[in-house]
C-alpha cells in the first residue's frame, strides 16, 4: 500500500476507536498474566502504516523501544513525519522500512528479541500467511506477548455489502475499495487456527471480534 493517495486517506481516516482498544487489549494480556517486562524491552509494530498504534504504544510503555515496521516508503516517511512533529516528543519510537513478505529477518537484527509483538490488519496482506506465524518464532523472545488483530472473511457477498454500507459508505472511494477487497482477502478464525497449528503455535487463542474482526493472542 504505497499509492500516494491511498497513504494519505488512510493517514487522514479515525481509526482511533480501534487503535485505543488494540492498546487495552494489549494491557489486559499483559497485567493478567502477572508479568513484569523487563526494563528497555522491545515492542514491535508489524504493518505500522502511518504509525497510528506505534505512538500509543510508545506513550503507555514508555521506557520500552518501539520500532514500527512497515513496507511502503510512503507509509514510513507520514510516520517519521509524524512522529517528528508530535509534541511532547516520543523518545523511545523508531520506523523501519520491512517488507514481512520479502526482507530477511536477518538482515534487520535490531528488531529481534521482542517482549511484546502486535499487529492490525496485516495478516490479509501477506501472500504467505505462515511468513507471519514463522517470522513470530525468530523475532520473540521466551514468553514474548503476541496480539495480532485483522478482519475476518464473511460467510458471502451479502454480508460483505453490508459491512461496506455500515461502515465505509460515507468514506473516501479508495477506503471503500480497500474495505471490501480487504474483506474478501481475509481470513475466517477457523483457517487461522489452522495457519497456528501448521505452524506449531496452537496455544494461542483465536476468537472472533463483533461483526467485522478476529484476535489472535497468547504468550510464545
């Protein structure tokens, strides 16, 4: 997603209501399991986009590093643009430019050895969706945090009209035609708890999210 017009309606669109609940979520997992993370530990942001959920998780984990990752050039420079004009300044955020579906985890050793790895609307993106259950065992840590939220495919055409009349009518054509091929392109809960199981994290709890989304969630 590098179109010049595609970054800016999605740089400009409220996805605030979203973001903020990714962080509660986030913050439940983590108080419940009664884990302390250790100090300067590192949070990772895969599919930044304009790095909305990165400066909230910046600011609630403020002595952690943040590091946004994300692989469109256009994404990565609204988000350094951003992060250089919000005041007060965020000190502990970084963006790199990564493409999960192509880059070497290798060749970006900074970002591995994660406490805490989360993810919005990602998953329906990849090609290859075990890139991100794979890429998962060589970026975390032992009992490292994993929140990765995306849409969730509906059962046929009509449900897919309907969602796109209740949420997106009145948004940007370029959001209104994400929206749907997004719907389309993502995955059901079941299929995702296949993708886990294939890929030897089965613990992880999978669970469907009002009419539109699925969670996935755990410890590693």
């Amino acid at each position: 997603m590098n179109a010049p017009h595609q970054v800016v309606a999605y740089a400009e669109a409220d996805f605030s209501s979203g973001d903020h609940s990714v962080i509660e979520r986030l913050s439940e997992l983590i108080d419940h399991s009664r884990t302390v993370l250790p100090a300067a530990h590192l949070i990772l942001d895969l599919g930044c986009g304009p790095g909305n959920i990165s400066e909230r998780l910046a600011a609630r984990w403020p002595l952690s590093a943040v590091i946004g990752l994300d692989g469109a050039p256009s994404m990565i420079a609204i988000a350094n643009q951003r992060l250089s004009c919000l005041s007060p300044a965020i000190h502990n955020l970084t963006y790199l430019l990564f493409d999960l579906s192509h880059s070497c985890l290798d060749d970006i050793p900074q970002i591995k050895g994660a406490s805490v790895i989360v993810s919005n609307s990602l998953l329906h993106h990849l090609h290859n969706p075990q890139r991100l259950w794979a890429s998962m065992k060589q970026l975390a840590v032992p009992n490292a945090f994993m929140l990765h939220r995306d849409l969730r495919r509906p059962s046929n055409e009509q449900e897919v009209d309907a969602l796109c009349d209740r949420y997106v009518s009145n948004s940007p054509s370029v959001l209104q035609r994400d929206f749907r091929a997004s719907l389309i392109a993502a995955f059901t809960v079941d299929e995702v708890r296949e993708q886990l199981d294939e890929a030897g994290m089965g613990q992880f709890t999978v669970m469907e999210l009002d009419d539109r989304y699925l969670e996935v969630s755990g410890q590693w």
